[in-house]
C-alpha cells in the first residue's frame, strides 16, 4: 500500500560558511564560523544567519578545556508517532506554514591525557534549546489518508541537556572505549498536554557504550561491543470504560472512553545487545586475504518494537467472562 502524505515539494537550498581558525598563543586556539542559509519553498524564503563558536585551552600538555556554540536551523522536521501499535517516523520538510526549526547549543569540556596518551577521559557538559518544532495533533495518526500538514501542531519548544563521560584507551594490544550518556529530553506544545512539558519520544535517560578491540598477533584479532540505551517513551492509555447514555445505559459493546494522564507517559523496556567478532588475517603474494566471523545480538535479546493492546478473556464461574485489555510488548 502507497500513501501519499502531501503533494510534491519543489524547494531551492542556498548555504554559505566562512569560518577562521585563530591561535591566540599555544595554550588558546578558537574557531569563527558563520553560516547563512537561504530555503524557499512556495515562494516563501526562510533565510538565517548562523553563528558558531568553539575554543580550546590547554591548561598544561595533560588537560585541557573545550567550550562551544552553535546557532543553527533546519529546514526538515522529524514527525513521530508515539501511541501504541507500530512505530512510525517520516522525515517532511518545512513549507510555507510550517517554519524552519531553530535551536541553540552550547557545551563544556574537560579533557585529560595520562600514561603517555596511553588512556584519555573526557566529561561534557551541554545545553540545547529548539524552537518551532512541530508534533502530531491529539489523536492523529501518520498512516492515514490526508496532508500531514493537516495533523500536527506547529510552533514547539524543546530542550536536551546532558552529560557524556568518555574514556579510551588508544595503545597497546588491547584497546577501545565506554561511553556514557546521563540526558534530558522535553517537548512542549499549546494544545498538547494541556501545554505542559512532556518527555520527547527519545529522551533516552541512560546511554552506554562498550567497545574492546584485541590483537592477538599479527594474524588473529577480535572484536567485542555492547550497547545499552533507556526505551523509547510512548503514549499509554491509563484507562478505558464503556461510554453510557444519560440514561445510564451502555451505548454499544464498541463505545468506550479512553483516558489518557498525559503525553509518552509510559518507557518501553530498554534496549541493549552484544556483538562479537573475530578476525582471522593472512599476507598474500597479491595483498592480504581476511575471514571475518561475527555475530549480532549474541545472547538474543528480544528487544522492544512496539507494544499492542490485546483483549484479556477472564471468565467466571456462571459461565460469564469479562473483558480486559492488557499490553503486550513485542520484540
């Protein structure tokens, strides 16, 4: 099945960078950047002006401090669907109603080298702010019939801030990484969850990454990561009951009220998975020949897809049975 989520979109892109690199001294070095951008789209141009910013400074030839600043725009917006059933996300552009988004970032590094630069570990620390995000209206739904431009609401802020520990080692037969990732992720419309500030589908809380490389010799070495990310947020029905008539009558078998608390109030299971790899190499007269064995997801962990609303038969003892609805997760 084909759907068409608008008509065609004919667009012109202009960019323009021009940045320096500046070294104060050799402790200080700092990096200019500007970035004008021009889209038009139906006859409407949405043009901006970028700055950016970054410096280093080298405190002693161990540590040093990174700062940074970024003011940028992007002319395409990321469209999820965060109720139960399949996930879904398109990718649509902005148009003459909907603007281009806008955020702004900064960020915060410490950096240190030890051993010789045998070991290195970082922490940032970041801060971004977005403006005229847009979002699916109360209700709608991404497969379905009709403009896309008919179901959102336009004009959202969010923010995303953080903290990401990095630690390497780079020498040596056995090398490789972890990575760390404590984050934030919120969302606000005017007519979404009665304008308050809700969890981003992608607010993942805690991200980590393990990465082991391993040389044996010259000939055989393997490979090892392990990855492992808080669930996505999703939208979850708090209750349902049947709806009656001012009689006090149930409509219909099929009538129902669905109470909702608020938007992506529910986190999937988290997400995680080991990789192995092995690598077994020969030199030959033409170059070098390599067999390579892996596998994904070693121990099969069935990681979350989406979760479904199923009914749930309780039967009683006169024969009767009453009706529940219970969430399956599927993998």
């Amino acid at each position: 099945t084909t759907f068409d989520f608008s008509e065609s979109l004919y667009t012109h892109d202009n960019y323009f960078y021009i940045e320096d690199d500046i070294k104060i001294n050799d402790q200080l070095n700092i990096n200019l950047g500007l970035h004008f951008t021009s889209f038009i789209v139906k006859g409407k141009n949405y043009k901006s002006i970028q700055p950016r910013f970054s410096s280093r400074y080298l405190i002693n030839k161990n540590w040093s401090i990174k700062a940074s600043y970024a003011d940028m725009k992007q002319n395409i917006h990321l469209l999820s669907n965060t109720s139960v059933g399949i996930p879904t996300d398109i990718w649509v552009p902005s148009t003459d109603s909907v603007s281009s988004q806008h955020s702004r970032q900064v960020s915060f590094t410490i950096n240190h080298n030890f051993k010789n630069n045998k070991y290195e570990i970082s922490l940032e620390s970041y801060y971004k702010k977005m403006e005229n995000l847009i979002s699916l209206s109360e209700g709608s739904s991404i497969i379905a019939f009709g403009d896309w431009q008919d179901k959102i609401e336009i004009n959202g802020e969010g923010r995303t801030y953080g903290l990401e520990l990095f630690v390497q080692k780079k020498k040596g037969k056995t090398t490789g990484w972890i990575g760390y990732t404590l984050g934030w992720s919120y969302r606000k419309f005017d007519n979404i969850n009665e304008g308050r500030w809700y969890p981003y589908k992608y607010d993942r809380r805690h991200d980590f990454s393990f990465v082991l490389s391993h040389k044996f010799n010259d000939k055989v070495d393997c490979g090892l990561t392990w990855v492992y990310g808080t669930g996505n947020n999703i939208t979850m029905m708090n209750a349902r009951y049947p709806e009656f008539s001012r009689g006090g009558d149930p409509l219909s078998d099929d009538r129902e009220i669905q109470f909702y608390s608020s938007r992506n109030n529910y986190r999937m299971a988290p997400y995680h998975r080991l990789d192995l790899a092995f690598n077994f190499r020969k030199k030959k007269k033409w170059g070098q020949r390599t067999w390579s064995f892996g596998t994904y997801n070693t121990y099969n962990r069935k990681n979350p897809y989406f979760i479904s609303i199923e009914p749930d038969y309780q039967y009683l003892d006169d024969g009767t049975y009453i009706v529940n609805r219970v969430a399956r997760q599927s993998s």
